[in-house]
C-alpha cells in the first residue's frame, strides 16, 4: 500500500484512533489495480459524519445527506463516506433514506460494481468479499449482487456500467448485461444532473479499445438506449429496434470518428431543440472539459454552421450543397460521410442510400477536388488584373459556377465567363 500518500493514510490513522474503523474503497483501489494513475481517493468508515467532524478541524459537509463529508488534510482533499447501507429506493433515482451500518461488508455490498467493491486497511490488507480483483484480472464488469435488483435499483449504474466497461476495456457480465438490457428503460428517469455528470466522464475517457469491440455506437444507438449520445441533454426518446441500421454504419468508423459524431449529434439535437446555436462559450467548455484543440473547436463551428443550413432541405437539395461546399473547402470524404451520417440520424434517414446517393452524385461533377479546377488565383489576377480579396472573390465565383456546371471547367472559357461577370456585376468592380 505504499501507493498511498502519508495524508491519507494519516486520515486513516486519526479515525482509527478516535475508534473507529476506515479504509479506502472506490476508485483509487480499482485504478491502483488496473496500474492507472489514482486522482481521487475515497475512505469509508464506520464513524457518522458528526464524528468525522469532530475528528478533522477541516471539514466541508459536502454530501451531508449521504453522509460524506469533505476532509482537507495536509493538502490532500478526501472525500469520507460513513458505512451505508441503501434500502428504499425512489424510481430508480436516488435511495430515499440513508441508513448507516457499522459493517464494512454491508457498506461494500451496496455498492455498484465488484471493481468498485475493495477495501483497502492501512496495515495494507485487501478486504474484497466480492472477488473484485478476479474479475479486475478477467476485465470483467459484474454488479454487486442480484443484477436485475442492483440495476432496476439505480439507473446511474447503467451509464456507469458503460462508463467503467469503456474506460477499462472490459467485458460487460452477461447477466449484468441482460438486467441491463431489460432495464434499460429505467434511464429515462434519470435526472439531467446525474445523467450528465456520468455522460461527461464517459466523453472524457479514453474508450478506442472498447469502442470498435461493442461498437461505439452501441452507445449511441443501442436500440435500447436511443439517443443517449455523449452527453446528451437528458433527451430520451423510445425506439423499437435500429431499423436504419445506424449500428452497422457507425462500426465504419473509427472510435475517434465515432465520438466526433456522438459530440456531433448531441450539438445538433441541441440545436434542433431550442433553434438556437450552441454559444461558443459551451463549445469552448466542451472544448475544455475534452482536452481538445482550438483547431477541433473551429472545426465543429464550421459544421454547425453547414449542418444548419442543410438541415431544412430535402435529401435531393442537401446532397449537392454538401458536396459543392466541401469541395469547396477541400474537406475529404470521409468528413462528408461523417455529416452525412449526422443528418442521418437527425432526419431519420436511412444512411446507407445517402452515402450511394453522394457517391454518385460525385461522379457526376465536373470537379472532384478543387485543384483540378482549371484556374488559379494567378490565373485571374493576370488575365483581370485583379488584386488583393477580389481575386479570392473571383475564384470562389467560378469555383461554384464550375461545380454547378454552369461554365465549363476550360481555363479561357472560365476566364471569359469571369470577365462578363465582372462587366454586370458591380460586386467585382475594381
Ligand atoms: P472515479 O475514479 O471516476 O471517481 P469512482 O468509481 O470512484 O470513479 P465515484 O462517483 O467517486 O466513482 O464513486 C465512488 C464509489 O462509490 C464507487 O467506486 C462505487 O463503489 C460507489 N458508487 C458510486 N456510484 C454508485 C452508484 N450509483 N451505485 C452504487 N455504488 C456507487
Ligand atoms: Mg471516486
């Protein structure tokens, strides 16, 4: 147990001396375990909280009602949890009432997962009734207990099962998979707060090496669990089975691509709600919370400003502005199937058809990528003697008028076309 650092073990010490029992449970034993790095360490004791109050001279009563306060020791900020057990539980929100226990074994037995279930003494014994590291040695996620009871009890523990089961590649039990199955309707009771809270961590953890094996998109789009993507805003919609077979699309994506989609669909439902675009501020939050870049950030500002645009129209119309746009742009194509799969699920449609519709709408362009365009931006700045912004205005004229196969992709014919508009056209006026 030298893992611990010297202020929690003295938070260990000090209730011991004060007669009561403590230990370190929860995700700091699971993580030393797993060989992750530990950030946040949990004790548990057999005290009440009015005790541990007494005990400690800094104190936060954070969790009061739960019965966890807060210690700050030394620097160190612990969270002490009294033994509970949890009896009465109210539609599979919150338990009613919070009943405490001076027993470790009915402490641990209340909680989730058999990972989760370790204790851990000062003089460095494991108290693991469970077999928690057996199933941490099998990567293995099994509840507590009865599965259907554990799960039915508390919704959470289904995002928490997808959570842990990502986060370190396990296997989900198979009757803690089943309970979840049949009780996976139970999440729509789940308040935002709590829900969001788990969803956040899950975004935040690293899950490529569980995703192509569930599928990330089991998470997305499990038909049991519809619409729960990243983050979602608590927005739960019932949906029989995938019938657009967005499953089997998304496990064409990389993990990375998935959770790009995932943010995706969440931004747009978002957007689809309240008809108004995400602030920057929350997309730099989200920027934040998922470590990623400012590249990233203005990245998804420009999609949300194209997918807004290409939402209201008819497959027949968003097509070839899509594709016009990221030619344009020169976006590959792999992002267009990445939009394309968006405004799939967003308009339930079925994505398949769109990627064949886009695939041959390519075909039929005159222009695939940009640089095959005929000319240049020196092209026009020689031939109309244009300078400075106008010749990016120039270009991007004929840049549509070629895609739109409006003018021929001939460089003489393109530049003609640019002079007779810059004769109409007082926009291009000198
Ligand atoms: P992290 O490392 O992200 O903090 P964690 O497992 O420690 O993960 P916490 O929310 O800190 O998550 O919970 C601490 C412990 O409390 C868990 O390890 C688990 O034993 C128990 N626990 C948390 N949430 C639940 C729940 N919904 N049902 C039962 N037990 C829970
Ligand atoms: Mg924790």
């Amino acid at each position: 147990h030298s893992f611990v650092p010297p202020s929690i073990l003295s938070i260990l010490k000090r209730i011991e001396d004060a007669g009561y029992e403590a230990v370190i449970v929860g995700g700091a034993i699971r993580d030393y375990l797993f060989g992750r790095n530990i950030n946040d360490w949990d004790v548990a004791t057999s005290a009440r909280p009015e005790q541990v109050q007494k005990i400690f001279s800094h104190t936060i009563p954070t969790g009061l009602r739960h019965g966890t306060i807060t210690v700050i020791e030394a620097g160190e900020i612990c969270e002490v949890t009294s033994y509970r057990k949890e009896k009465h539980y109210n539609n599979g929100r919150h338990p009613e009432l919070v009943e405490y226990t001076k027993s470790l074994y009915e402490d641990l037995s209340r909680r989730d997962y058999t990972i989760n279930s370790i204790a851990l003494y000062r003089n460095g014994r494991l108290f693991d009734p469970f077999d928690g590291r057996i199933d941490i040695q099998n990567k293995i996620l099994r509840t507590v207990g009865n599965p259907q009871q554990r799960l039915a009890e508390d919704a959470l523990r289904h995002l928490r099962a997808f959570r842990l089961a990502a986060d370190y590649d396990l296997e989900i039990e198979s009757m803690t998979w089943q309970a979840m199955c049949q009780n996976a309707h139970m999440t729509s009771c789940l308040s935002r707060e709590r829900m969001n809270q788990e969803l956040l961590r899950f975004a935040k953890c690293d899950w490529t090496a569980w995703a192509p094996k569930l599928g990330a998109g089991l998470w997305l789009r499990h038909p049991l669990y519809p619409g729960l993507s990243i983050l979602a805003d608590g927005m739960i919609a019932t949906r029989e089975h995938d019938e657009h077979n967005w499953l089997q699309v998304l496990q064409s994506f990389t993990a990375k691509e998935c959770q790009e989609i995932a943010i995706g669909l969440w931004l747009l439902r978002a957007y689809s709600a309240t008809k108004t675009k995400p602030s920057l501020e929350s997309l730099q939050n989200l920027q934040r919370s998922l470590g990623k870049s400012k590249h990233w950030l203005t990245s998804w500002m420009e999609r949300l400003e194209l997918l807004k645009e290409l939402l209201p129209l008819s497959v027949d119309l968003f097509i070839p502005l899509l594709a016009k746009k990221l030619i344009i742009k020169e976006k590959s194509h792999k992002d267009a199937h990445m939009l394309l799969a968006l405004l799939a699920m967003q308009k339930d449609l079925p994505v398949h058809p769109l990627f064949k519709k886009y695939q041959t709408h390519l075909k039929t362009l005159p222009i695939e990528h940009i640089r095959d365009l005929a000319v240049r931006g020196s092209d026009i700045a020689l031939h109309l003697a244009l300078s400075g912004p106008l010749i990016g205005q120039a270009l991007f004229m004929a840049q549509n008028a070629v895609i739109e196969g409006r003018v021929d992709n001939k460089k003489p014919i393109i530049l003609d076309w640019l002079k007779k508009q810059m004769e109409e056209n007082s926009d291009l006026e000198k």
